[in-house]
C-alpha cells in the first residue's frame, strides 16, 4: 500500500511568479508541483501581458491548458486557433506551438507530466510581434 500524501492547500496569490525566458511579457507560477508533494503532474498558471507571447518552440512533454481570461492566437503544427476563456487546450509533447497575446492580460492553466522538459526554440523563428521571444 502506497504512502499518503499530505494535502497541500494555500491561495495562488502567495505563489510568486518568475519570467519565461523564452517569452515576452510572459510570468509563471508553479501553483501545485513537486514542493507540494504532487508526484505526477504540476499545475502553472501563466500570464501573458501586452505584446506578449511565446516563439514556436518545442517540449517533451505534453501540455493540457485552460483559459482562464484574455484572448490569444495559438498555433499548433500549422493549425492557428483564436482561443477565449473557457476554451482547452491538448498539445501533445513534441508539437511545435506559439502564442500571440490579442488581449491582455492572457492568462491560462497548464497541466504537465512531472518529467523532465526542454523547450526547444524552433529555427527561424520571429518573435511575437510587439515583442521579443518566449511556454
């Protein structure tokens, strides 16, 4: 029999926020992860302000995302979606992807395996306009 895990409750206002490297105008907060215990996934928020995005790029691991406000243009292979709250997201690990901020703040939930992960900026990729590169 496994081991219980110990609960872990506290308001996502607390969790501090870091920059994406890759992204422009573009914060993240790791709401429930490793720290708190959660052996197999880890839930972040991101926040994309004006002008704000992410470059086509890569990941090794699979990405489930929920709106929670704003308005975005997202690509997926060569697929472009115009996505608004309420509205999921499946991006399989090794999908190229992009987001464009339309309306800010941009803000959705991103659900990803505990695993490792690399983002691979794709070559030649622009930067989103209004900005320079960075999910």
């Amino acid at each position: 029999m496994a081991a219980a895990q110990d609960p872990a409750v506290r308001s996502a206002r607390a969790v501090p926020a870091t920059k994406v490297a890759a992204g422009t105008a573009t914060e993240m907060q790791v709401l429930v992860g490793p720290e708190q215990g959660a052996p197999n996934f880890v839930l972040r928020r991101f926040i994309m302000g004006e002008g704000g995005g992410m470059p086509r790029h890569t990941n090794l691991v699979e990405h489930e995302q929920y709106v929670l406000r704003g308005r975005a243009r997202i690509t997926i292979g060569e697929a472009v979606h115009e996505v608004t709250p309420d509205t999921t997201l499946y991006i399989p690990a090794g999908a190229v992807h992009s987001y464009q901020v339309l309306e800010a703040p941009f803000e959705f939930l991103c659900v990803v395996p505990n695993a490792p992960d690399k983002v691979q900026i794709v070559e030649g990729s622009a930067p989103p306009p209004g900005g320079a590169p960075h999910c």
